[in-house]
C-alpha cells in the first residue's frame, strides 16, 4: 500500500517525464482517422474548377458540357450562390472573399465553379469539360507596382471605399497601414545618434505545406435539418460559429469535427471556399459530400506565409549600444486579405521586432498590399508575423555588428534585457514575462567553442586556395505567444480564451475535453502528463478528446504556440477545482479538518502521518458514492482560461556552414540550439517538436520559394520544384535547454513548438551572410540555394 | 512566363525562294510540327492549330494569326499570334523574321520572337521555357530550310516551263503532331551535349 515515493512519482508518468506519445501506436500502423478516412453512405465528390490566369474578366461560364458526363449531378457558380448571399464570405481579417469567382478572378488557381459527381473520377472528367471564357487583364504580382497611381485596379468589388477594416486606405490597392511604437522619439533618436545603419530585406512568399492537404465531408441531414461537417481544421470551434453566422444555421445543429490532422503550421486555421461549397452542395443535394484538394491545389491556393518587403534601421552608440529601431515593411497579401491574426493586429505581432534588446525607442509601420496572388498570410509555425520580427531585428543586429566591427556576440551581450529587468514593458508595450538571455547565450558559445570556431576562420579566410567559405550563424531571438488575452486579442469578436472540461470516473481514471485540436503536437500524451501530476492519477487512465464541436468545451484551437500557454492553464486550473474538492471529500473520509491534510503525490494524507490517507483513486469513489454532507456528488470541473499576459519563451542558436566556392553548395557542419520554454512538459515531445521546428526552418531559409512570373503564373507549386527536406537534406541538430518559468502561468509553461522555426531562419541567413562578410557583403536574401549562393560567389569575384 | 529569343538560322536557299515560305501563311506554320492553318478570315488574318502529344494525352491550341507586316521589299514578316486548349494553357508570340543574303547563294533567316505563355504549361514548364521554344524553333527553321531549298529545286528545274508547282511545298515530311515525349528526349541529349560541350 505505501509504495516508495519515488516509484508513485513514476507511476504518474507526470510532467517533466519523457512518455511516450499515445497517438503513435494508431499512426505507424495506419490506424489514424483523418477526413479523406471518412466514408458515409450515399456519398458524393466534389472538384474545382480553377482559373488558369491570375487576372481577367469572366466572360462567360458553359456547364452543358460538364453536365452531359455520366455520374456529373451539379456544376455551381458564384451565380448558384448568390441568392443564398454564399458567393462571397468574410475574412479573418475583416475583408471579404469570393467563394468562387464573382465576374472577375484575382488570382491564378482561384476557386471559379465546383462540379459534384457520384464518383471522383467523374468530378475531374467534368472540371475538365466546364467552359470558362476569360477576357484577360493586366495581372500584378509586385507590390511596389501596385501602389503605383495608375496601376490596375485589382478589386474592383471595394471601389471608392477608403476605409478599409484597419483605417483608411490611401490607394486602390491599398488595404491598410498599422504603425506601433513611438515615431517622434524614435525619428528623434535616429537624429542625434554617432551610427545608423539602414538594410531592405526581402522576406520571400513561403507556403506551410503540411503533408495532409485541406478537405471537407459534409454532411446536411435535411430531416433534423442537421449539419456535420469533418474539417481539416486547427480552430473547429470558430468554424462551428462562423457556418452558423453563414447558413442562419443554429450553432446547436452545426457539428464541427477535426478528427486526426496531419500537419496544419497555420495552413489550416482559415476557412477555404472548398469547404463553403462542400457544405452549401451537401445542403442543395441532401446527401454527403467530400472534398479533398491535391498537392498542387493545397501549395497554389491556400494559405501562404511571409511576403514581407522590410525595411530595418537601428541607430546606436559608437560603442554598440543601441538606441532606437525603425521598420517600414510593404506586406503583400494577395487578392483578399485572408490573413489570420487576432483582429486588432493586422500586421499580427510583428511588434515583437525589438527582439531581446533592451531598445529605448521604436518604431514600425506596415502597409498591406493587394496583389494578384493567392490569398492568406498564415503564421506558418509561429505565432502571428513573428518570424519576420525575429528574422528583421537579428539580421539589422548583424549589420550594426559588421559596421562597428564588433562580434555577434558580444554586440548581443552588450543590448540584451538584463534578467533583473524583468518582467520586462518594451518600447512597443508588450511585457515579456521572464528571461535569461545571457545564460542562454554563454551555454551556447562554451558548448561549441566560440573562440575555437572564430580562429579557424580566421585561417581560413586568410587562405586564397580555401576551397570553402566558412561562416558562423548566431541568434538570440524572444518569441511572443500564447494569444491572448481577451482584452486585445480576438477572432471575429471571440475572445482568444481557450478551455479544459475533466471528469474524473468513479474508479479513478479520468477523461478530458478541450477546445485545442492536435495536428501532431502530441496532445494526447501530453495534457494526460499535466492532470496526472496535479491530480494524481496515472496518465494512462487519463483520457484526452479534442475536436469534435458537439462534445469539447468551446476553444480558439490550435496555432502560435497557445495550446500549452493557454490550454495548458486551463487544464491546470480545471484540475486544482477537482483537486480541491477532492480535499474537502478526503477530509470526511478521514474523518480530519482540511488543514491538517497534506499533499503527497497522489493522495491526501493526515500531516506527519503516513499512514492516515485517502488517494485519488478513493477519493474518486466517494466522490459518487459517498460525498460529504451538503456538498454535490461528482468529480468534475470546466475552465475556461483567459491569459493574463502573452508568454515570451526565447532561445540561443548557433550556426556553422561551410559553402563550396566552385558550386555554392552548402553544407550544415553544426547547428546548436538552445531553447527555454519555461516548465518542460515532456522533454521527449519537447525535442521532437525542436527537431520539426528547425527541419522546417532549414526548409525556409535553404530552399523553399513561391515565386511568380511577371503575368502571375505560379512557378513552383508541386514537390518537385517546392522544397520539402527529407532525412537526406536534413542537418544533424543538437539541443540544449535552460528553464526560465513564466511567472503568470500556472505551470511556468511557455509554449515550444514554434521557437525553433522563428529562431533557425535568421541563424542560417546568419552563417551565409558571416561567410562573406569579410568580403563587405552584409545582406542577401533568402532561399540560400546552391544557384543563388553561386551566383553570389560570382558576384564578389570568388567563384572557382 | 515570358521568354524572349533572337535567333539565326541558316536557309540552304537563295532570297527568293525563302520569302515564298516565309510570305505564304499556310506553308510557313507547317514549317512547325503540328501545326497548320484552319481558315483563312482575310489576307492578314488566319485561324490555326497545335496539336502537342504528351504520351497519351493530346493536347490541343487552337488561335489566331494577325499578320502585322509583310514587307517584300525588306523581306520582313511581323506576326500575333494567340491561343488557348481547353486545359487552361493559352500562349502569345509576337515574331519578326528577316530574310537576309548569305554566302553561297544561300540566305539567313533572322527571328526575334516574345512569347508568353499562362496557365498550366508556365506553372509547370516554367524551367524548360527557353529550352523548349529554342528546340521548336531549331526544327522550325529545320523545315524552313528544307522546303525553300525544295522551292529553289522545283524552280530551277521548272525553269522555262513556266510555273513551280506548289506540290513541291509538300516535299519535306512534317510531323501532323507535336510528339512532347520525343522532343523531350531530344531536349535532354541536348542539355548533356551542351554541358559536355561547354567542359571541353
């Protein structure tokens, strides 16, 4: 009965444990259930038919073609939904979009008519035979052109409208300007200071790619005038209530569910017009209908990241030490602004971009920008705009190093927030909650020897005959996330609470409901590790269910790191409500006065008294059968968790590449990565999200590109050309961590899977840049492939 | 996409007898494999089609040709021509082609072509565009060549009998489909031959 501590400690399999993660026995036996898994009798198919020019005018649409192919049962138009007003929707980002193609189409791929069929092959025979006649116009894919005075008029649906949904708008092309900080003071700090530097830094187009593409099953059951629609989705929750809003459906009779998801990185939190159409055919046909998009569909359409044109500057003291920072940055959004930030941010949190400095003043200003791109601005593994923030701060630190001629090092020592600052306000507001940036850093440069890495550079920078370049990455980058709180932080008006239901069983096992959905985060294992450890039940026996809308508590789902710094909270406040019933029923039993009960691993016990104690396991059973007088049986609790602050988890990275002079091939020789994220659930999952995290990095800074021809016709959009780094491309990682809490959190979580996505961009860009730095070279922009690191060479005469 | 060639080939042929090909609409698209002119709307104005063959698949341009010069005197031509399948490709190119005297007796036939294509075939062949068009052009000009040579042959031996038949134009055997899978083949021997080439 009284087991050893330490082993009930490990029976828990609690937090700070490295358990295995319960989804995988499902997933390596192809066990998942994911949406094109779903199969419902009497099911039908739907395809897309897409424009195939980024710009022109609809003239005509022939469906009879279409129509005579055997199994075709519709073909619909933006002319079929518009007397349900379904033909255009509202963005995240207060805009509007056509859900298909409303007389002009903006983009190429765009969504122009969808053909339901009994089967799929006879969808696709029937795309092809739909007749779309265009009369093609100018396209613009260059957001400095589309500002222009006469350039084309993109969206001809928002004319004479100047006032857009953040403010006004200056052009026709133009959607908003948001600016942070303090310009006077900042403008006046850039006046009177010894150095400035000033570098334009282009942030390319990128796409998510997550190996599951987006679809739909949905399905109207026209008798209880009922709709349940299977999503690939990371926010169910605020699909459920903007359907509802759409179709005058009550949210009631709306069922949302994500089942397993297999990578979303942002790419699934909008809502796409193949979901509308697939809901709006199940709706006009009465039976199922399934809608999966193919590879090239998902990477040309669907949410894009990135695409900001910035501008930084930083002026500082002759000694390095820094004074103020400007930004100006052209963002291009595309054809509609579809970007998914809170909705207050429509620059997101790019307002991070002080990074870890203590910096006086600040200021930035975006500009948001239509082009004739596909649609969206999604934070691709990280929070909101983040990794532009990060990536423009540590470049312009970079540059600000090179000028003065100090190391990276040392210059970042010299500015960083010092640890007896914190909580830290920065000059853009936000608080940062806690860090210890120089701890991290010194770990960092010890581990890999610093010193050692700087002189053999030195040699061989020396050395004509040098067959490589050498050069060293480093960053140390604070993220933001875990939105938010409410008071600032919304989508369409909700506030960005999110939420944990437990039920603990009689017999002791539990099961929990939350408003998060997992696309491979481990959530299963890991919200079972935290109720194990506050309430003392084995996470075996502890049940985590998320993303079915009829039986989870409302959440805002599953993006910018918020599913531990918020979820996380919430499970943990729902778990101490059962823990302190649990208290007052343990007292009874035992026959004691709460306070003279103690705390120990899984039970109550009489302090000082071994021997005198109630587990959970018992206490879980009176709680049913024999609760204390006057109080309710059961052993339940909700929460929903509104954050008190965002957390700031932040991390130190070191780079080391050597690149070939003949070909500009580049090779990873190191890169060491140190991450604190505050509480560490499961270092397991930790590491496992670190090593995604930096895979996905190197994919961005090494390779991956949306780029466009002058017409608008995407160049790219398949995995033969859009790079996906397998095992073979991918470097050897090595981890590192410190643990600084977040003092707002209930566990001291920060949140992780995002940081090393944010920090390792800037840290490649890093180690390219410092290669040919002593060749006065001091930006060049990403993707670092073998052709443009070639040219590169070529362009500073070293090429061999 | 945009792709913009110059280009120079040589016509085993004297001027005249290139600018018969080269000022005769019907005869000059034939120089191209798998293409021929449908309707003729007016004297500046034709109708015509591609027919490409990717394995199973055809694939099939129909558009419009709009001459915009045709200047004997400077043995010039300047044509539009446009198109579009039915599987969202569509195509533009505008083409001056010179006629210029060489040695021998022979001539030059000088291009300057802006191509633009949209659609599916500038997603996917953004990277093969240059190499693509200047292989086209290669058997274009191949063709060119062979039929004013046939030209100047039926002339020569028709001389005094007065008239060149124009079942001569018919000499050179030209492929009614564009057969991709071929050409790409040809495409990448090419590729290796210029890569070895540039090495040595």
């Amino acid at each position: 009965m009284n087991a050893p501590m330490s082993d009930r400690e490990k029976a828990l399999m609690g937090m700070g444990e490295s358990r295995l993660r319960k989804e995988d026995a499902r997933f390596i036996q192809g066990k998942g259930n994911y949406v094109d898994d779903i199969k419902l009798p009497n099911m039908v198919f739907m395809d897309i038919v897409r424009s195939p020019v980024a710009h022109a005018r609809i003239k005509r649409i022939n469906k009879e073609e279409a129509l005579k192919i055997p199994g075709v049962l519709a073909v619909l138009t933006a002319e079929d939904l518009k007397p349900l007003k379904l033909h255009w929707m509202p963005t995240l980002a207060g805009d509007v979009q056509a859900v298909l193609a409303d007389e002009k189409v903006h983009f190429q791929m765009q969504e122009v008519a969808v053909v339901i069929a009994e089967d799929r092959y006879a969808a696709a025979d029937g795309v092809e035979a739909v007749e779309v006649e265009y009369e093609e116009l100018q396209a613009v894919v260059d957001p400095f052109e589309a500002l222009k005075p006469g350039a084309p008029v993109l969206r001809e649906d928002l004319a004479g409208k100047t006032d857009g949904a953040h403010g006004k708008r200056y052009h026709h092309n133009h959607i908003f300007t948001w600016d942070a900080g303090d310009k006077e003071a900042t403008d006046a700090a850039f006046a009177n200071a010894a150095v400035t530097v000033k570098q334009d830094m282009f942030y390319p187009r990128v796409h998510p790619c997550p190996l599951e593409t987006c679809g739909a099953v949905a399905s109207f059951d026209p008798v209880r005038g009922e709709l349940t629609t299977w999503l690939t989705s990371q926010a169910p929750h605020i699909v459920r209530t903007v359907v509802s809003m759409l179709s005058g459906i009550p949210e009631s009779k709306v069922r949302i569910i994500s089942p397993d998801i297999g990578g979303g990185f942002g790419n699934k939190v909008p809502i796409y017009p193949g979901y509308v159409c697939a809901i709006v055919a199940s709706i006009v046909l009465g039976r199922p209908v399934k809608w999966i998009e193919d590879r090239i569909e998902n990477i040309s359409s669907t949410g894009f990241a990135r695409d900001y044109h910035m501008t930084g500057e930083l002026a500082a003291t002759a000694d390095g030490k820094i004074l103020a920072l400007r930004t100006n940055v052209i963002a291009d959004h595309g054809a509609f602004d579809a970007c998914a930030d809170p909705t207050k941010f429509p620059a997101g949190m790019f307002h991070i971009c002080s990074g870890s400095y203590d910096i006086p003043a600040a200021y930035c200003k975006v500009d948001g920008v239509y082009t004739n791109k596909a649609p969206g601005g999604v934070a691709y593994r990280c929070s909101f705009r983040v990794t532009e923030a990060v990536y423009l701060v540590e470049r312009m630190v970079d540059v600000l190093a090179q000028k003065l001629n100090m190391d990276k090092a040392e210059i970042r020592a010299k500015n960083f927030i010092k640890r007896e600052q914190f909580p830290y306000t920065s000059a853009f507001g936000f608080e940062y909650d806690s860090g210890d940036y120089q701890t991290a850093l010194d770990k960092v440069l010890k581990a890999v020897d610093y010193k050692g890495l700087r002189a053999e550079q030195e040699v061989k920078r020396a050395d004509p005959n040098c067959p490589t370049l050498m050069g060293i990455g480093l960053v140390t980058f604070t993220e933001v996330v875990g939105a938010g709180p409410s008071k600032i932080c919304d989508i369409l008006g909700v506030g960005m609470f999110d939420s944990c239901e437990i039920r603990v069983h009689p017999t002791g096992s539990a099961i929990a409901r939350m408003g998060t959905i997992s696309q491979g985060q481990g959530h299963q294992t890991t919200y079972a590790q935290i109720i194990a450890t506050e309430l003392g039940i084995s996470s075996e026996v502890i049940q985590v269910e998320e993303g079915d809308t009829h039986t989870a508590p409302y959440g805002l789902g599953t993006y910018g790191s918020r599913s531990t710094p918020v979820a996380g909270a919430a499970i943990a406040m729902a778990a101490r409500k059962i823990h302190a019933k649990a208290k007052k029923i343990a007292a009874h039993l035992l026959e004691v006065s709460e306070a003279d009960l103690e705390w120990e691993i899984d039970r109550f016990k009489l302090r000082g008294n071994d021997d005198k104690f109630k587990t959970m396991k018992d206490i879980a059973w009176a709680a049913y059968n024999q609760p204390p007088p006057g109080l309710e049986p059961g052993l339940e609790a909700v929460h929903y968790y509104d954050p008190p602050n965002f957390t700031f988890p932040f991390g130190a990275y070191l780079c080391v590449v050597d690149i070939d002079k003949g070909t500009g091939d580049t090779k990873i020789r190191r890169f060491y990565a140190l991450d604190d994220c505050g509480t560490r659930i499961n270092p397991m999952i930790i590491e496992g999200q670190i090593h995604g995290g930096l895979t996905e990095g190197f994919a961005v800074a090494m390779g991956q590109l949306l780029s466009f021809d002058k017409q608008g016709n995407i160049q790219g959009n398949t995995l033969m050309d859009y790079f996906l780094p397998t095992a073979v491309e991918t470097p050897k990682w090595e981890t590192d961590y410190t643990v600084t809490p977040s003092p707002h959190h209930p566990l001291g979580a920060k949140g992780v899977a995002e940081s090393p996505h944010v920090g390792s961009i800037p840290t490649f860009t890093s180690a390219m840049v410092d290669a040919f730095a002593h060749l006065g070279v001091t930006h060049f922009n990403m993707p670092h492939t073998s052709y443009r690191v070639w040219q590169q060479l070529k362009a500073v005469g070293i090429a061999i | 996409m945009e792709v913009v060639l110059d280009k120079k080939y040589p016509v085993a042929a004297g001027l005249d007898a290139g600018w018969a090909v080269l000022s005769n609409m019907h005869e000059l698209a034939t120089c191209m494999p798998g293409a021929q002119i449908t309707e003729e709307i007016d004297a500046t104005h034709y109708k015509g089609s591609v027919r490409v063959k990717v394995g199973p698949a055809v694939a099939a341009f129909a558009g419009t040709i709009e001459i915009l010069i045709l200047d004997p005197v400077a043995r010039t031509l300047k044509m539009m021509g446009k198109g579009a399948d039915k599987g969202g490709s569509s195509a533009s190119m505008e083409l001056t082609a010179k006629l210029v005297a060489a040695e021998n007796g022979h001539s030059t036939l000088e291009g300057h072509a802006e191509v633009i294509v949209n659609g599916k075939f500038a997603q996917f062949g953004g990277r093969m565009m240059t190499s693509v068009s200047d292989m086209i052009l290669m058997q274009f000009a191949e063709v060119f060549s062979q039929k004013a040579q046939a030209l100047q042959g039926a002339a020569t031996s028709a001389e005094g009998t007065g008239a060149a038949s124009a079942a001569v134009f018919a000499a050179p055997i030209v492929a009614k489909e564009f057969n991709a899978l071929a050409f790409i083949w040809a495409l990448i021997r090419k590729f290796f031959a210029d890569l070895f080439g540039r090495k040595n």
